[in-house]
C-alpha cells in the first residue's frame, strides 16, 4: 500500500500506536513533555495573545495534538485565577480522554469551529500520514516489514506539489557538483530522487489556521526548507527511546520532517496575513527562556533558589539544544490581529 496509507492505519488504527498504550511520552522527549519549562513559556505566549484580543470573557487554548495532555495540563498548573476563569482549553486528539484529566478541559478528536485565542500544534504535523515518491511514481510499502516497491504514477495534485516545493533533486546534485548532471546522469537523478509528498501536512494546517477566527495559530516541529531539502527524505521511526526503521506495523511512531515553508505558505493563504518562522531558541528566547545559569552569588543567598533556577535553566538548555529540541521550527500564523511582532529574530513571509 502507499505509504500515507500505511503511516494512517499504523498511527491512528485500531491499536494503532497514538491511540493506544502509554502514548508517546512512553517513547520518546517532545518539548511539550520534556519539562515544564515549555508550558511556562506558552503561558507567557497565551498572555500576550489574550492582551492583543483585549482580554475577552473567552479565552480559548486549543493543543492540536495533544497526546495526553501534557502541555494542556502544565499551562493550567501555572496560570493566575483571573486567565483560568476566562480559559476554555481544548485537546484535540485521536486517543480516549485520559482518567487523570482535569473536568475542565474539552477533550475531541476534531478541530473546534471557531477560535478565539491560541491554537497550538506541537509535534503533530510531522504524524499527519504522507506518500513518498521515488521520481514519478508513489512508493509502496510492506506494513508488516517496511520493504519498499515502486508503484503507481503520481496524482496530478501531488505531482504540481512537488515541482514547486521538492525538485527533483537535481538541485542538490547542482549544489554538490556545482554543475546540473547530463544526459544519462539526469535520468538517473530524476528516477532515483527519493521525496516525501508534503500535500496533506499543507492541508491540514491549513484546516487548523482555518479554524481560528481571531488569534494566533502556532506549529512547533522539526523541519526544512526549499534550498536545503535532505538527500533521500527523513521518514524514520521511533520507540522506547531509540531512532527504529520506519516499520508502519502499529509498534512504533513513523514520522517525516515538514517541508515547514511549503507549511506555512499555505496557513498564511487561508489567514490573508504573514506568517514569522524562527527556531525554537529563537522564540523561547523571545518567551523569557533562554536556558541561561543563574548567578553563583545566588547560592550564597538564596541555596533553595539557586537549585531551582538551576534546574529550570537546564530544562530550558534541552529545550534549546542546537541539532535536538531547540531545532525545531515556530511557525507563528497570526489571524485576525494586527501589529503581532516578536522580539528576537524569525523571518516573515507573505500569503
């Protein structure tokens, strides 16, 4: 079967590895279960939006992605009563409500309708199940065994996708080489350039920016972009903390990068407003959480405060981390709000 079917039933199937057992917490680190430090500084991010909506009766905060509430539940924890009384989270996940669950938070497997606030996604788009193509044509895959065959030739709509946003990969052969290969060389690299179909993931951001009516929509999720697409894709697999084949048999996360410009391109579409892009030590830093130690003279002073300091400045460090968590992509959507701007770096890019 093509592989967006096979990561589909894989993930999201009757006993498939998102909607059943422990969750991914049980497998591997995301930002949003890695420490509270994440949750802190989305509060500070959800003040901001709430202060730019001029403080309305309904705050909403919707985790696209939720897993088992992890963020949601951290973000509630540290919130003043004056937010929580207006607050109206959400987690919007494919797997039963945990039991742990606070009462207040909704639980659905379907986007709400109209958002007033922030919603976020972190980690989730890279799950939203996607073809490969090996030149013209899908590439199949065994579920029980990940060995891959060639199949049948590209829709049209995937197709156009990847000219605009995957060349084939002539462009990394021309920024190896420095010149574009000829005659047997150039079909060769058309037929072997391996690329992961992104459609789906554009799509279903888009369905999620969509369902904002004022506020912010935000994704966090590794990534590329156009000038620097990987050599044969990222399709990998995860379990029990270790990086696996990517074996869509039910056991494992199976799991590719976003083309994240291609993502946001098409988010900034249905919001008719640009779109900031920065890592995420660029936007925690923005958030107040910089990862930096505190100072010496502070265990002198204050030992208790010193040892929590130190511990949420290492927390933050793995958050921050260059080639782990601080790689990821903040794709900020604003909708409905002017004048949003960050404080440290990011670029814009237009609808």
């Amino acid at each position: 079967m093509r592989w967006s079917t096979a990561m589909s039933r894989a993930l999201y199937g009757s006993g498939g590895f998102f909607v059943s057992g422990a969750g991914p917490a049980g497998h591997f680190r995301t930002s949003a279960n890695a420490s509270p430090v994440l949750a802190a500084a989305v509060l500070r991010l959800l003040d901001q939006v709430d202060k730019a909506l001029g403080r309305p009766d309904r705050l909403d905060f919707v985790d696209v992605g939720a897993g088992r509430g992890e963020l949601l539940t951290g973000v509630l924890a540290a919130a003043p009563t004056d937010l929580l009384d207006r607050l109206h989270p959400v987690a919007v996940e494919l797997a039963p409500r945990p039991a742990f669950l606070p009462d207040g938070i909704d639980w659905q497997d379907t986007l709400p309708k109209a958002v007033t606030g922030l919603l976020i996604a972190t980690e989730w788009l890279d799950n939203v199940p996607l073809d490969v193509a090996q030149g013209d044509r899908y590439l199949e895959v065994d579920p029980a065994t990940g060995e891959e065959s060639v199949g049948g030739p590209l829709d049209p709509a995937d197709a156009a996708w990847l000219d605009r946003w995957w060349p084939a990969l002539l462009c990394i052969h021309m920024r190896i080489t420095g010149s574009e290969p000829t005659g047997d060389a150039h079909l060769d690299a058309e037929q072997e350039a391996r690329r992961e179909v992104g459609r789906a993931r554009d799509e279903a951001w888009g369905r999620a920016v969509g369902a904002v009516e004022r506020g912010l929509a935000v994704a966090v999720d590794y990534g590329h972009l156009l000038d620097a697409r990987p050599f044969d894709g990222t399709l990998t697999g995860y379990r029990d903390g270790r990086q696996v084949p990517p074996v869509p048999d039910g056991s494992r996360d199976v799991t590719a990068h976003l083309a994240i410009d291609a993502v946001a391109a098409a988010g900034s579409v249905v919001a008719g407003r640009p779109y900031q892009l920065m890592t995420q030590r660029q936007a925690l830093k923005a958030l107040g959480a910089a990862g930096g130690r505190p100072p010496i003279s502070l265990a002198s002073t204050d030992p208790a405060g010193y040892v929590r300091a130190l511990a949420a400045a290492s927390a933050a460090a793995e958050l921050t981390a260059v080639g782990g968590l601080g790689d990821h992509w903040w794709l900020v959507q604003p909708v409905g709000i002017d004048g949003w701007t960050w404080d440290d770096g990011g670029y814009a890019g237009s609808p």
